[in-house]
C-alpha cells in the first residue's frame, strides 16, 4: 500500500500501509499540494490561494515575507533527532547544549516553554526534524536558507514545522552563553517547498539522508589533488617533530651530554597557535599518541613517506617518535600512556584504541623496511591484554583509566576503540582469547549503541552524544565482519554509517562575501559536527573514509562511496601553502589547517560580538595535528588516489 494522503476539507491526513502518520492543516488563503517523488518522499508545496488564472501568473499572487509549514505526526515518538544538533532531546551528558526540544527554565526574558528554533546552517539537513517509533516515523526538511523547529503536544504528538524566513530562538547556543534570538528577512514568496519522508520507524530518517544527498550531491575534483595534499602534510608532519629534553631535576651534567640526547623523548606537538606576535608550537598538553595529537598515526606515516620518497628524515622522526612511546611514555607502574603531559592524565580507550591499530601497521611497515621493531608489536599486544584484564563480565571494557590502571570513568560509547586493536589481533593469530574479547565488546557497545540510538563520549572535551563515539562501531564491524565472516556484523557497520550520516553536511551554505568563511571559499557539504555541545565542523570525519569505501564495496551501496569522497573534498580545504593567512595571524606553517569551522552561530559569545574569536562563520586559529595525520591515513590506505582526486571510472 505505501503512503496514501486524503483531503478532509482543509486537513490532509497521510497514512503508511493504512495506519495513519501525518496531519497537515492548511491555513486560509493557502493552497498545499503533493507530489510523490519515491517510496515514502513526498514534495510539499504550498502558495497563495486564488482564482485558477492567478495561480498561472505568479506575478499577481500574493506574496509573504514569512512562513511556517507545520505537520503533526499521529503517533507518539520514541526517538527525535534534529540532524547534528538534538538526539531525543539531548539527555545524555553535562555539557552546555540544547536540552529538550524546548526553552528552559533560565534567567532571561525569553518563555520557557517555547520550541526551540534550528536556523538551515546549523543542521545536516536543512530545516529538519525527525520523529519515530516502531511503526511509523516522519521526517520534515527544506533546501537552502529556512529554519526547522519540533514540539510536542499535550497528547504527546510531535509538531514538526519548517520556518522562513531564516530564524532562530528564543535564545542561541554559544558555547560560553546564550545569545539572542535571530530573525532574518527575505524576499516575500508566493510559494514554499519542503520535503516529507513517511515510513516505518527510523527508515524515515535513512530514506530523509538519501533523499537529501541524491538531490545535492554532484561529483566534482577537490580542491588539492593527492599528490600535492601528501607533500604538504608529511612537511607539517615533520614540523610538528619535537625534542623534549629531560626535566631539569633529571638532567645529567655537562660530562655526560651524550645522555641527554638519549634520553629527551621525541614526539610530534600537538599543534601551533597564534601568540599574538607568530605561530609557535602549544606549550602545554602537548603530545598525545591518538585523538588530537595522532603521534603513532604521523609517525607510521612518516615510514610510508620514506618508502616513497626516501626522505631519511622521515625514517629518523617516524622510528624516535614510536620508539619513544613505547619506552618512555609510560606510568610508575609501567603502563603505556596515551598523553605524555601533564603528569596527572588520564588513560583512555580512544587514544589506547587508537595505539593498538596503529602499532600493528607500524610493525607491518618496519618489516617492509628491512627494520626489526618487535617491541612495537608487543605493545599493540600489551595494549590488548590491557583491555582484556578490564573487560567486565556484560562486555563492556571503560572509557578511561588513572595511571596506575584504575578505572576512572566506565560509561561512554567511546570504550569500543579498543574493539579495534583486539579484532585486529584476532585476525593476526586466530587466538579465540581475542575473538571471545572483541566479540563480547562489540555486543556490548552496539547494543548500547543501538538502544539509546546515539553514541557519547567520543569526543574527548565533550560529555555529551556526538560522532566520534560511533566510528569504531563502523570500524569494527568492518573488521569483525572480515575476522568472521557473518553478515551481522556488515549490518551493524552500515548501522553506525547512517548515524554517522546524520552528522553529515548535506548542502552548501552561502556565506556573506565579508565574513572569513565567505572570503575563504569554504564548502561545507561533506563536512561533519562534532557534538550536540560543539556546534562547529571539523575535518574528522576522515578517518573512516576508507572505512565507508570498503563498506560501498561490501554492500553494492554507491552513497557511501560518495559519502566519502565528499568527506576528503571538504577535509583538503583550507591546506596552507606557507603563504595563508587568516584574520589578523601571521601566514601559517604549510600543511597545516584550522581544527574547526565555526560554519554557524558559535563560539564565544563575547569576543564574537567584538569580532574576536568565536565571529560566526570565522574558524577556530588552532592548527591541530589531527588532520593532517587523517589526510595522509587515508591516502596510504586507499590505493586509488586517482579516485579522491575525482577521476571518474
């Protein structure tokens, strides 16, 4: 039967295989009209009631400067989600962030009570709103600049609305304050368009992303082709090297300098930032082997750029670097460290996941160079045994560790990075101590996953739901998949692909010529949110772009093939070439790229409104370490560079 609409009178009543999904309401001196595009989507038009020749002469119909679009959902919902910003409200976690689809409770002039209002560019989708259950879901989205807002009836109904023109409000998450409401203008309009997605449960979000993603994605070449993007980054790469000789309690005298340099440990910065006066390596937090710093990630790529291009220099900084993790950066009680400063830090299963992996491809990679580096396979190991001696009994490992291997924090999605280090060791020996380990931690972190329909945690400055958490349940699923062979585990990592997708930027925003974002350039399809607390783009996404091409191989899908490519067409923007400069910053080191795009209203509140930073549509002046390590992941992952560069086969 599929979806079937029936006009009673001004109402229009949407039904999904004979049960009834949607109400529309068509407000006096208005027509709406609806075209069926495919199983479940439905254009929605709605213009100015008048006689048959007016509506063939746009020119003499009435025109409106603003609109609102409402359908209300006949079912009540067990889930909502406004893409990259609301999980069922949000109510997992701490942090600063929208909590509930409507105003709070807080010292301000604005009601309480009032539904919060989405302006286009803060969401995946433009202007979207989703509700579901078990048996029926709807989704509500736009194109181009409008607004989405979503709120629940007294009869525990879901109002879904799309809004023009732009707006948001009653108040505006920053991320130090609240700031006022936003109300634009536009051109009044004799007509509106939106788009309704009507199927069972959470299909209506799936089918909403590929109804959004085939109408806006186009093929096209990045912006740096591959060969150019490796060269820049192993130069950053290398500009990131640092020496960090002995404290000065340690250090030997002047007759005994030769220890001294054996015994400074060498890791890459985290990053540069601006001081004012030039660009300078962070002077605190600065090495870490995962997440942000990427150490173990840089430095096999290092060992690949050797390969390559025979740069002794590479081989020299790749092999210190690792070496030096595995020696040096451990606790009183001989624990690997995931952060070598401050000297309180904790151990934590993104960064330890992470090491794992990136151990074992460094062995790999050692052997192929003729190098004998066992100890860097035996500390991929000792980092599975770790989480093997934390494992509990329902499968769940933790999130972090003090430094004596006490438990820290156990709850947060982020535990399944270290699902990877184990389906890797499985796939390597065969041993079912492995197996047994990875395959009670998948069960334990998707369930998890899969009931609470988001993950938390992953990003490490957050507590709240974000991406981050989810992409080893992609990751993993792709390597059980391939350790074991059962189709489950393939579903299971396309599951965790469409929440991915959630965070996805499925349009490009036009920014005003005057703003940073605006003079850069910059195209924010592809890119990907962080969190529901971090409403800024980041380039991390990159990192599963190998990830989604195997599973568009796997499972015959072409989106996610083009998933990805968008991903590494959005993540090689913004690339210096040592001439770029920004702001009021000196030119910045080549290679070397801003962490975060502030592609909505963010940032801090304050030095925005004095054009500081946190300037809406501005980035973030932090050139992290992270990117550059993702770019050059993927590159020697993919062997197709002639694929990222956009060549069609």
């Amino acid at each position: 039967m599929g979806v079937a609409w029936e006009k009673r009178g001004n109402q229009t009543i949407f039904s999904l295989d004979g049960k009834e999904a949607l109400l529309i309401i068509t407000p006096e001196g208005m027509t709406d009209s609806f075209e069926k595009q495919g199983e479940g989507l439905l254009l929605w038009r709605r213009t100015a009631a008048g006689p048959a020749e007016a509506m063939e002469c746009f020119a003499s119909m009435e025109r409106f400067a603003s609109m609102c679009m409402e359908a209300e959902a006949l079912f009540i919902p067990e889930h909502t989600m406004v893409p990259a910003v609301s999980y069922d409200g949000n109510p997992w976690g701490q942090d600063h962030e929208y909590k509930g689809l409507q105003m709070q409770a807080r010292n301000s002039a604005a009601a309480e009570g009032t539904a919060y209002t989405f302006a286009s560019h803060r969401c995946a989708v433009p202007g979207a709103t989703c509700s579901w259950n078990d048996l029926l879901g709807v989704a509500l989205f736009g194109r181009g600049v409008c607004s989405g807002s979503m709120q629940p009836k007294e009869n525990g109904h879901m109002l879904h609305r799309i809004l023009w023109p732009e707006q948001e409000g009653p108040q505006v998450l920053y991320s130090d304050a609240w700031g006022e409401a936003f109300y634009g203008t536009m051109e009044p309009a004799v007509s509106f368009t939106a788009w309704l997605y009507i199927a069972e449960g959470k299909q209506a979000v799936k089918g909403m992303l590929q109804a959004a993603w085939k109408r806006e994605y186009v093929p096209k070449p990045p912006v740096r082709k591959t060969g150019e993007v490796w060269d820049l980054s192993t130069e950053y790469a290398r500009l990131l090297y640092t020496e960090e000789k002995p404290s000065v309690e340690e250090e030997p005298s002047v007759k005994e300098e030769p220890s001294v340099e054996k015994d400074r440990f060498r890791a890459f910065s985290i990053g540069f930032t601006w001081n004012g006066e030039e660009w300078v390596k962070r002077p605190d937090f600065k090495y870490e082997i995962g997440w942000c710093g990427q150490n173990a990630s840089l430095a096999v790529s290092l060992l690949y750029d050797y390969q390559m291009n025979h740069r002794e220099e590479s081989l020299q900084y790749g092999v210190s670097v690792l070496d030096s993790w595995v020696e040096k950066a451990r606790s009183r009680e001989g624990l690997l460290l995931t952060r070598y400063d401050p000297e309180d830090s904790l151990i934590d299963a993104c960064n330890l996941g992470t090491a794992g992996q990136q151990f074992f491809e460094a062995y790999d990679q050692a052997k192929r160079l003729g190098l004998d580096k066992k100890k860097w396979l035996d500390a991929a190991y000792e980092i599975c045994d770790f989480a093997m001696s934390r494992q509990r009994l329902d499968g769940g490992i933790g999130m972090s560790w003090n430094r004596d291997g006490s438990p820290h924090e156990l709850k947060g999605t982020a535990g399944a990075f270290l699902i990877l280090p184990l389906a890797e060791a499985f796939l390597r020996t065969g041993e079912d101590r492995y197996n047994i380990a990875a395959v009670r931690a998948y069960s334990y972190y998707y369930r998890e996953f899969a009931n609470n329909g988001y993950g938390t945690s992953g990003a490490l400055d957050t507590c709240c739901i974000d991406k981050e958490s989810v992409i080893p349940l992609l990751k993993g699923g792709l390597l059980m998949y391939r350790a074991t062979g059962f189709d489950a585990y393939l579903d299971m990592a396309e599951e965790a692909a469409w929440y991915l997708s959630t965070w996805q930027w499925h349009q490009t925003v036009e920014y005003p010529a005057d703003t940073v974002l605006g003079k850069m350039g910059y195209d924010t399809f592809g890119g990907t949110a962080v969190s529901t607390s971090h409403h800024h783009l980041d380039p991390f996404a990159l990192c599963y772009v190998p990830d989604l091409l195997e599973l568009s191989a796997l499972t015959g899908r072409e989106e996610w093939k083009e998933r990805a490519l968008a991903i590494w067409r959005n993540g090689v923007q913004g690339i210096s070439d040592g001439t770029m400069q920004v702001l009021q910053a000196g030119p910045r080191p080549a290679g070397s790229c801003d962490e975060g795009i502030l592609h909505t209203r963010w940032g801090n509140y304050q030095a925005g409104k004095n054009g500081g930073w946190g300037s809406i549509f501005s980035v973030t002046q932090w050139l992290v370490a992270w990117p550059c390590a993702f770019r050059l992941e993927v590159l020697r992952k993919c062997g197709n560079w002639n694929l990222l560069d956009g060549w069609r086969a």
